[in-house]
C-alpha cells in the first residue's frame, strides 16, 4: 500500500479545563487524533462529550478565563498553535484553518451586509484593494451555490434564509482558501431538505478545493455518508477511532455500539423499537480515574473501575479505549495483544 500523507494537523494529549464558581470542568482529557490532507474526520457523541470544545482550543477561540488550556500540543506546519503569539494564531485562523459555527442565524453580524462580511477577512489576510475582494466575495458565494449572487452582496443577514445563511458562513471561511475547514454541526440547525443542500455543497467543494475537513455532529447518519474517517468522543475524551466503513461494520466501544443502535431503522414491515443509551452523561469534576462509560456500560467488570483505560489498538488504523476484548467476548489480558496508544 502506497505510504499515507504526513498529517495536516497533529493533535496530541490535549486537556482543556474550564474554571467555574463551583469549581473545575475538565472538558477535553488528553485528545489525541490527526488530520491528513484531503481527508473528512468525522467527529461524533452526545452533547456535551466535548467535540466543540476540543477543535475551539486547537485555534484559540475558546475565553480565557475561564477557559484554560492544561497541556498537549497542535502542530500546524512544523509549530505548536498553543504557544504561538496571538498576533500569528490570528493569522493561522482566518487564513489557513477557516470554522463554521454552528447557528447560522447568530453567527452573521445583522448590521452588516453578506458581502462585507465575505470582504472583511479576504482584506485583512489577502491584502486585496477593495475591488479585488469584492469580486473575490462574489466568486465565494457564486461557489456556494447563492443565486443571483452579484445582487445578493449589498443583502443583509435577515434577508437570507436559514440555509443561504450556513452557505455565506461557508463562504466566509472558504475566503482565504484554508488548508483546514471545521464545521461545528453545519446543519443542526436547518430542516432535512436544506441539510441534505449543504451536504452536497461541502462534498462538492471538497472534490474542487482538497481541503481537509472536521465535521462535527450527533448524527451518525450524516457521517456514514460523507467522512472518510470517525472519531468517536465520550465525557471529553476519544473512545474509538476507524474508518468510516470499519466502524458501522465492526464497532469495538461499547459506546460505540450503543450509538449505532439508536439509529432509526425502516427495514421490515415494523419499524423497530429504538434503542435508549440507560443512564447520564459524566459529571466532568475531575480527570477520570476510570472508565467514563463504566456506569451505563453492559460489559463493565473490575478493571474498568480500576483505571482509565488506554485506547488499543484493534485493527489496521483502528483503536478502542476500552477493557473489554470484542473479538473474543471477553476482558483482555493482562498484557493485551494490541498495543496501547495512549496508555
């Protein structure tokens, strides 16, 4: 097999922590993932597990306080993007990695026009006189598929519905032609129709562009048809990591497995019952001791209330945090076979 290409992006035990008057939240417990050129890493979990979070603190966008980063490293080209001068972060995040929020009806400035909105960051990191930009910001919103776009410039947000919003909030981070472009749950917001829109657009302006994308969701619908890769997140950490297709077909999280089986299904003449995850989410007080998952876990036994444990790996670029060996439905041994990644 031909060698696959150094990563973009290198994220490596990373922590972040949240300081608060009942005292800390730790949000993101040692995530480490990587991010090759071209590839689609499809992030997913339940509110709250720390998907946003994490890729807000790669690009410095989180406030600090009560934000606090604790340790780990981002290496964007060769630097570390938590110990680089806000002056050159700046830079990196408007030029080379864009972020598309998840609310396109709060993310616009509504005193603005779309088309200053577009031209602001095409100005400050291209260096463009005012018409060169401008014709950048109507190329932009012509490749996002907004008609009528040379009119639609001089429009403001209300003007645009929920849709064409997320499609200007594309264009703005496509202005600079980023290396990296994360979309933290683009379509959440927006009806099955509009959603399925934006699906094909970003697919789109993948093939055209070969940028690398992050695609955070809950839906692990949207997933299977566009990621090239998963990472599945739990109580702020990573449970299991596999490409797209080894992940539905062979699931080695028991988290995982329970995620795939709330998936609605129509097959057969009864539609059947959906699954339901038993029990909550962790209470993020503290870095975990011991397996997040273990409280709502069928598969719990000793050692997952002995320690946290490491992610194994379990198949080719395949790895699971977990205690519990699938393939032989049993606890691993002692001295598992597979290797710990992050032990």
């Amino acid at each position: 097999m031909p060698d696959r290409p150094e990563p973009v992006l290198d994220v490596r035990d990373l922590k972040t922590v949240f300081k608060t008057r009942t005292g800390e939240v730790h949000a993101v417990n040692s995530i480490s993932f990587d991010l090759r050129p071209g590839e689609l890493l499809g992030v997913v979990g339940e509110s709250g597990s720390g998907k946003s979070v994490t890729m807000m603190s790669l690009i410095g966008l989180l406030p600090s306080p009560p934000a606090q980063i604790r340790g780990g490293t981002v290496t964007f080209e060769g630097r570390n993007l938590l110990t680089v001068p806000e002056a050159d972060l700046r830079k990196i995040r408007g030029r080379r990695i864009g972020f598309v929020f998840q609310d396109p009806m709060t993310s616009l400035n509504p005193v603005f026009t779309v088309g200053d909105q577009i031209i602001e960051p095409i100005r400050k990191h291209m260096r463009l006189d005012r018409k060169a930009a401008r014709a950048r910001a109507l190329e932009l919103m012509q490749l996002v598929g907004i008609p009528d776009a040379a009119r639609r410039l001089t429009d403001y947000p209300h003007q645009f519905s929920g849709g064409m919003r997320q499609r200007v909030m594309i264009a703005i981070a496509l202005a600079c032609d980023p290396d990296i472009l994360i979309a933290d749950e683009p379509t959440t917001a927006l009806d099955v129709t509009i959603q399925a829109q934006i699906l094909d657009l970003v697919h789109d302006l993948r093939e055209k562009l070969g940028m690398a994308i992050v695609w955070i969701t809950h839906d692990l619908g949207v997933i299977a048809g566009i990621a090239d890769r998963v990472m599945v997140m739990y109580g702020g950490q990573v449970v299991e990591q596999a490409p797209v297709k080894e992940l539905f077909a062979r699931p080695r999280h028991p988290y995982t497995r329970a995620l795939l089986k709330t998936i609605p299904s129509v097959r057969g003449a009864r539609a059947p019952k959906l699954t339901v995850i038993e029990g909550q989410p962790p209470i993020l007080g503290a870095a975990p001791e011991a397996c997040s998952f273990r409280d709502r876990c069928p598969y719990r036994f000793a050692a997952c209330d002995a320690a946290n444990p490491p992610r194994f790996e379990v198949g080719p670029r395949h790895d699971a945090a977990c205690f519990w060996n699938f393939d032989r439905d049993a606890p691993r041994d002692a001295a598992p076979a597979g290797e710990a990644l992050n032990a």
